[in-house]
C-alpha cells in the first residue's frame, strides 16, 4: 500500500484539527474576498475548502443542503419565492428548485468565482441549478442586497459562512440584521440558517445565535445534523412569525414530499425530521439558558488565531 | 499564546486521522493485553486511549455511558441482575448502578491494569463504583466467562471493543457469541452493545453486527449519539426476544427515569431516546438491504494497516 | 495571515515525518513504476516527490547535483565519457554538461514519464540538457543496461533510488553490481553515487554501502551535504581504482572550476570540497568498524511499514 | 507493529514542522519563564522542550555542546575563568570542566527551575556538573548579571535562547551587549555563541548576529554542524579580538585535546573542526553581503505568528 504523503488539515479549534489524506488537488487560488481550494479525498470524494474550511464534500453535501432546505421548505404551506444568501456552490438551489411550487429563486452570492469554479470543477453541486429560468444570481454583498431590496419572499435561505470578525459575514447574523430579513418575509414567512458547529465543546455560536433570532421571531428551533466531513454535529435555525416545524407530524412530512418535490430525497423524511429536531438533554440546558445576544460585530467572539504547534 | 506540541493523533481509517492538543500526560505503559495513555486535553479533559483510540473522554463519557446503559435498562421492566463485558474504567457500572432496582451487577474484564489505571487516574469514571456490594468484578475473557456460566441476567451489557482480528474481541460478536448471550438472558431480557462507528463514511461493522444481530433476536434496534471526543457518531444495538425500544414512550421515558434511577442524567431523557432511536434515511436503506453475517473470525475484516504517510 | 491547510508530510522514520504547507500541487499521479507528486512550498519552491519521498525542490536542488556531480568530475583528469544511472529530472546531466571536457552523456532511467513530467513541470531541473547534441536518454532498467553493454566510461554516476525491497533498485547496489560498474570503467575512472541518509540516527544503509563498496574499489570515500529539504545530512560515495577526492588541494579546486566548468557554481568550491569530505569523528569511527556488505537482495533491510498512528 | 499516537510537532516556520512520535511523557509543566517539555523519543531517547522548540536531546547533545564548548576553549591558550550565559541542562558546564586548566566556571541562568529539572529528569546532561568544586551557578538574568560584574573572563560562552521579542534573550545580542561582552574579556578571550539556524532556508538571524558581532570584535568566525534532533544545520559563532579559530591546524588540535581535556570526545577533534568551520560557497556570499546589525530590541525580527493550520 501506498503512503499518503498529501493532507489536508482542517483546524477547529486552536487545539483540534482533523487530518485528510488526498489523492488529488484539482484547484487551489485566490479569489477577490477568500482562498478557495478544491481536492480529491479518498473518503469524501471531491471537497471544496474555503480559507481552510470544509464548505461541502461529495460524499455528504446531500445531509447538509437537505437539512438546510426541505424542513424549512415544507414547514410553508406553498413557497413560491425564495431568497438564498450565499450558497455558491448552488446545492443549496438545486434543492429549492426540487420544490414544485417554487416560481423564482434569487440567490445572492458575494464571490462570483467561487460560483464559477463551482460550476467547473463541482458541477454535481448545482445540476443544472444556475442555468433553470426560475433562478436569478446576484453578485453582491448579501446585507447590501438586503438593504437596497423591497421584495419579500416566503423563504429567506441564509448559508453564509460564519460572521468572524473581518470577513464578509460578519455583521449579516446580528438582531438588526435578523429585522431587516424579517422584513423581507412574506406572511406567512420562514427564515432558515446554517448556524455553525452544534457539538458540546463548540455550541457557543449556534446558542448565541439561537437566542439572537428569538429577539426577533417568535417562534425559533434549532435542529441540527451530523455533517462527517466537517468532523461536526451541524446546527440549523428556523425562525418563523407564524410557523412551527415541531408541529409537523412524520407522516405528513412523507406525504408532502411525495407530492410537492421532485425526485427522491437521500437523508430527509419523517424520521430524519424527528432525528433532526429532537435535542439532547445537556444542550436543550445549554439553549435554555443562554443570554447572550448577536447585536452587532463589536459581540462577535474573534476567530482564535495564535499559534497553533 | 503558547505553541501546542504535543499532540494526540487518532487514526481512524487508513486516511482520516484527528489531531488533539494535550496539555499533559497522565500516564503511558502498556499492559498484559493493550497499550494504554491517559492523556488531558484542553478541550475533552482526561482521555483514555487504548491501543491508540480514544475509549472515552471527561467531557462527554457521560453521552457515551448513558447512552449504553439507560435505554437498555429503562425498556426492561425490573433489571436486578445485570452482566457488563468489558467497561474497564467502570462509568457503564456506574450507570447501572443508579437504577434502584439493581440487586446483583457483574463486570467481566479481560484486563485488571485497566481497572486499576482507571481507579487511579480516573475516579469519576467508576465514582466509587467498583466497591458498592452490589458490584461483583471478575478478570476474565468475556467468551471464557459465558461458556462457564450458568447464570441468566436481566441484562447484558457489551461494552467490549471492536471484534478487530487477533484482538481479545475477535470472536465476541458472531452469531454464536449472540446465541451463547441469549441464553444467558433471562425472559424478559435485553441485550444492549456498543456497535461502533455510525457515520456513512464508516457504516459497515455497525451495519454487519446489526444484521448478524437479526439472525439471533426477533428485535433488534439500532440507534446511535453524537459523541465528539469519538469524531463520530456512535453506534449502539439493543437486541431482545420481547422487548422494543421503539415501543418507549417520551412521556413514559422522563417518567421511569424520575422513579427508577438516583441522581439526575445529563444526557438521556424523553426528546433524547427520540434522538437516539431515529435514523436519517440513508442509514435506514444501509440496514435494510445489510445481508452480510459475522459468523466466526473468518468474517472479520481486516484492520486496516500499512502506511499512512 | 492565511491558515495553512495543505500539507506534505514526509515520513522519513516510523516515528519521524516532517510537514511542509504547501500552496500549490502542480500534478499528482501515477507512472508505470511509481507515485509522483509535483507541488509548490513556500520554502522550498517546486518539489519533485516519488513514492512519498522528496527528490528534490528548486531552492537546494543544486545542493544536491552539484555533490554528486563536481567533486567526482574534476578528481578524474579528463572526463569526457559519462553515463548517469537514474537521475530522471535531468538535473545531474545538466550539471554534466557543463563540465567542457564531456563529449557524450548517457542517462539511463527506467521512467520516462519522470523524464516527461520534469521537463514540463520542473524545465529548470534539467534547463535544455536533455536536448543537448551530447546528450543520449535511453530508458530501460539500469542493471539490464549495464549487462548488456561493452562500452566503458570515465564517469558513472548512481543516482538511483534507494535499494529498498520491490523497488527497480533493489538490485543495483550490491558487490556484483559494483564489480559489474567497474568493469565500465575506463582507466582511470570513478564511480560516484548517492548514498542514502548520513545523519547519526539515519546511518545503517550509507555506511553499508561504503562497507560494500570497498569490497571492490580500493579507494573508497564517503562525504555529505546537508540538504535542508530533504530533512537530512546527505550521503555520496566515491569509489574508484586510481584516484581519491582527498587529495584535491582546495585552491586546485578552484582552479579547476574555473578551466573546465562553464559557468559559476553556487555550492561546490575548494572550501566546500572540504566541509564535503571532513567526517565528524563519531561518523568516522562507525564507518571504520562497519562489517556488513550487501552481497545481494537478501540483505536489503525491509523498509519500515507497519503503521504510524 | 503498535501505532504512534503521542506525537511531538515542533514548528520550525510558520509553514514548516517536524512530527517525533513520543513513547513517553518525563515531565510537562511550565516554570516562571517558560513552558518545559521532557519527553521520551524512540530515535532521539530523551528531550527537553523549551516554549516547543527542541533544547537537547539524548542521541545528539554531544553534538551541539561539544561544537560550543571545544573550539573555543583549545583556541584559547589557556582558559582558567569561563562565564556561561544560559546553558540550564548543565551540558555546557560539563564540557567546560572536562578541560584541566579551569580553575572556575560561573553559569548565569536566569531559570532555576530547568537546571532542577535537568538535575532530576536528565542526570547526564549535566553528569556532576553542578555539583563540582569549580562551579558557581548564579540564578540572575545575564544582562544584569553583566552590568553589575567587574570580573574578566577568558571565555564567556553565550548559550541563550534565541533574542526573540518578549523574551528574556530579546536585549542579549545586540551590538551594545556585544560590547558588555568584550568587556568582560581578558586578554586574550573568547567569546563563542550558539547562532540559531544555519540553513539555506533560515539564515537570517545567523548573518546578522554574524554582522553584528563584526561590529565589535575584529575577528569573527562563523561556524556549524549538523545537529539532527533539531532537524537543522545549527549555526555558532566565535569572536576574539586576537585568536582565529581558522589558523588552528588539524594535528595541533588533535594533540591539544590528548593533553588538555579529560576523557574523549565524540563529536570534535582535528577533522571535525575543519567540518565545522568549512562553509559551502553560497552561505560564504550571503556572510560576506550582509549589512543587517542589530542595535537593539527594535531590530528584532518578530517570530512568525498567525496560524499554522
């Protein structure tokens, strides 16, 4: 057998970090805002890593762009128009546009070249997604577009990366920019996030932004999945006006499916839907308790930097 | 901020490794049987590692321990007598322990310097455990144990590890062994085991003993935790003649709790046991179509070995 | 600052691998005899890596080819006929080629996709040699070669790899193999070789090689460079009937470079012909008590394999 | 074979790190200055670990402790009264006393706590040292020991941390300490200094404390000898301001250390000094070319931070 000698090491913490071998390296640059590469994994298949983070792996993109989508997709009685912020690999639309009610899905990505890279070296990802005439992409700031928009939408989709201090997310999690996506809900209207590692040795976020969004919506849930090529239990937020995904009943949710998209569903049915929304105890404590709230960047907890060996 | 440099690397499979920082190390030997670290993170806190993998860690025993013991327990109506194989740090009979109805708990471990480093080193593991009068600890093969055993146990509990070639598991989870611990059950009676990795990258022994299972019990139930300190998330199996975990009611859950175990958990409840028992649909197809049986060491796969770089 | 996330590690020991961050991977793939990896590190530049190990990187690369090529050239009067054995980046033969003396350089390499992919990835390496009217590349094994040649030559230069078990040149280091390369050899005439590891911890194979190689030479010396990335103090051994590198006067040397060398060399001079060939004393007292001789295959030391975490 | 699983990761550069597996654990802890590692490696047995960089290690410390001590004492005619700056393991100290004309050895270590750890867990380092009649060790930062001493020295031998900001060596070689130095001399005297990294890759610090010291003393000798625990060619230097280690001849080395050292070295003697202070072309220019001084703390490069992974 073969030594591995190429790896990637992806670090979680200033004292964590997990070790892939690989067996390819199909791109690695720079864009204008990131540093984006895409690899070979002999276990996840191909992976795009964006300034050193695993953003999605072939293997199991299905887990996160299900669990980020549908839940909130079918919590809606009949989403028509829905916003994405972020998401450039387009997965994140390819599994909207799955929704046969949908007549247009904007989705608003800073990073032009990671859509096109996408596209070229990941085109699975989006299948087709970018080129459906029910899509529209924007290349622009996401709280930009916010601002200068009017429309609403029954669903805003936000799969941004994570608001550290100095990057392009980092003033896109906080109350008063929760309002202004509130604002741009129809009624009824669902909100749903990606909201960072959902472990117990690094629930800090996704707590403070679970209690964050309760300034806002009445109703908030946070759910989570385990994502193995982030090494992590990933978390979610639904936040909702009028809206409750822990009223849906499982049978429900496979009839829905059946009827309102397209195609077969890998990870996301009734079952998956309870395993999604029912949370420990130890955390359930966790979320509970928390009083910690997002008001703008000056709260934000700086990314541990230092040195790592 | 300080260098990391001593690290803890765990290799999982042939190309997937974890790194954790450590801040000390408590003690490094071996035994008659294994090698042995006990080792402080930063992050997890005291880790016990066995022939390099992490067998449990301060942070989070208490998911993986909970985990094994309590839905095993809770699904039987009156456990006195129970038979642990293996656990040598002594948390899984600190667990059974807490169930009042417990009159007779015996623990089978291969290998007494583990017992003795676990008391040592990590005396929360067991928390007085190893000298209540109910606890019974025999040194002794698991297998050699049952064949010249007469007894039958409300219980049995595996906490063995994994049936890897030329290892003391290697013949602990064939279908034989399950026979031989079915007879040892009483009626009615559970048997509950650690099953190993559940992640879909890592899916094929959990889904193997899961079927293997089937050709032994009528019920057989898999069901698995998030458990980080693993990197995974981990599998279980509850096998009994009569008794079905799916069967278990929420409500019923937090209520036997309440009466049948001293102390508070901090993982296992109602909403907890729904987390643990549902599965994502892509395992469900996995276990659904598994027709691969362990029936002796010969259908042992190989640990992976050669290089890793 | 950027994370970094790519990384070389090159085990050199079983419990030794050293990591370099890498920004680019040029080519990662398979030849008919081996793996090659041709990638970018912010230290050493291009690295050329076969089977895990570095051959050699732009920043010392000359390091390398100027040990194993000058202090040989100039010890013999006149060379003019020279063969190279291995050597497939075209490195050594560059350096061949600027010794004014040389009429026809043969190199004998067995991977001609090596020869391929150096000249288009790594052009400097062999910087138009491979074109040069004197230049002749025949690519077969070198100990077929050999066997089937008549012809005789001033200069033969070993830069195979090393002689591990299964590898192309397991065979090409042993007494019969010497004796075979000294039958090629004119009057006067000198073999120069690389030798392997030279640092105290990593010694066995070099001082074997020296022990073997006065089996048929009667001068035989052996000399090193450090070669930082290679990780290593590196080994070379001269051998010859007539004619022995100790004996060089430094300003001869220098002399010399200057009437038969076209261009300026950045390495080798008089002063370094010494710190080449000056042994520390502990070195010395182990190649003067050194025994072992490789007299065939069966006693080529197994590479370490096993696992390495 | 067991797998590595306690690894030691020494970063050299921000993208550069070297991987020793540990088969122990001797001590980890920190003292009021530093961060102390004493490990147990199965190639280079015991090692200390300062702040994460490697200070000495069994296989190899007569390496580095000879090359400090044995140049510059045989060049000085006759060394009574030598001065230790630094040098906590007590290996400096023993070299120096092993030399029959020392009548009084004074070791300055700002870090009582390294020598009573290098007492207890690495006896041979210091082998008596501390202990003999002719030692007088002073727990003092150098600095101030210096400026409040009015004694002379023969030698003074600066074995100090590398001056890296924010460290208790940041003030302790620069032109103005330098002069200090001098100071103290007698005539004649020596000072030597270990000189951080002599490698092609990390020759900075090494050319310019080699300027610097041009500044003060007429002669000035750069030398280096391969050291493999620290994975680096390691560079010293000698300054005098009548003695050049250069005019010393190879025999009168060798007589000068039959009659003046007790016992046998390992690593030095007549040969082994020509290894030493021979130095390949291309680090000769960058010497001859360098114009950087060091005139205080404010010329001190930084060490690299940010993140490594």
């Amino acid at each position: 057998m073969a030594r591995n000698w190429q790896w990637y090491i992806e670090r979680v913490m200033s004292c964590e970090a997990h070790m892939h071998a690989l067996t390819g390296t199909i791109y690695q640059g720079r864009t204008q805002f990131q540093s984006v590469g895409i690899v070979e994994s002999p276990v996840f298949g191909r992976m795009l890593i964006i300034d050193g983070d695993t953003q999605s792996a072939q293997l199991d993109e299905f887990i996160y762009h299900e669990s980020l989508v549908h839940p909130a997709m079918l919590l809606h009685p009949i989403p028509q128009e829905v916003l994405i912020l972020g998401g450039g690999e387009g997965a994140t639309l390819r599994e909207v546009l799955r929704h046969r009610s949908i007549s247009r899905a904007i989705m608003v990505e800073i990073d032009q070249e990671i859509v096109n890279l996408s596209q070229k070296y990941l085109p699975e990802w989006s299948a087709g997604a970018f080129s459906d005439r029910r899509s529209e992409i924007v290349f622009q700031d996401a709280g930009e577009y916010i601002r200068n928009s009017s429309q609403h939408f029954d669903l805003i989709i936000s799969d941004l990366t994570e608001p550290f201090p100095d990057t392009p997310s980092s003033n896109l999690y906080s109350v008063d920019f929760f309002y202004e996506l509130k604002n741009h809900l129809s009624s009824p209207g669902v909100l749903v996030m990606q909201a960072s590692y959902a472990d117990i040795q690094q629930f800090d976020l996704h707590s403070i932004l679970y209690r964050t969004a309760q300034e806002v919506f009445p109703i908030v849930r946070s759910f989570s999945a385990r994502i193995p090529s982030f090494n992590a239990e990933w978390g979610f937020i639904i936040a909702s006006q009028e809206l409750d995904p822990l009223q849906m009943q499982e049978d429900e949710i496979d009839r829905l499916i059946q009827k309102r998209i397209n195609g077969e569903l890998r990870f996301y049915d009734g079952e998956t839907h309870r395993s999604l929304f029912s949370i420990p105890r130890y955390k359930r404590k966790v979320l509970e308790k928390e009083i910690r709230i997002l008001r703008g960047e000056e709260d934000l907890m700086p990314v541990e930097s230092g040195e790592v060996f």
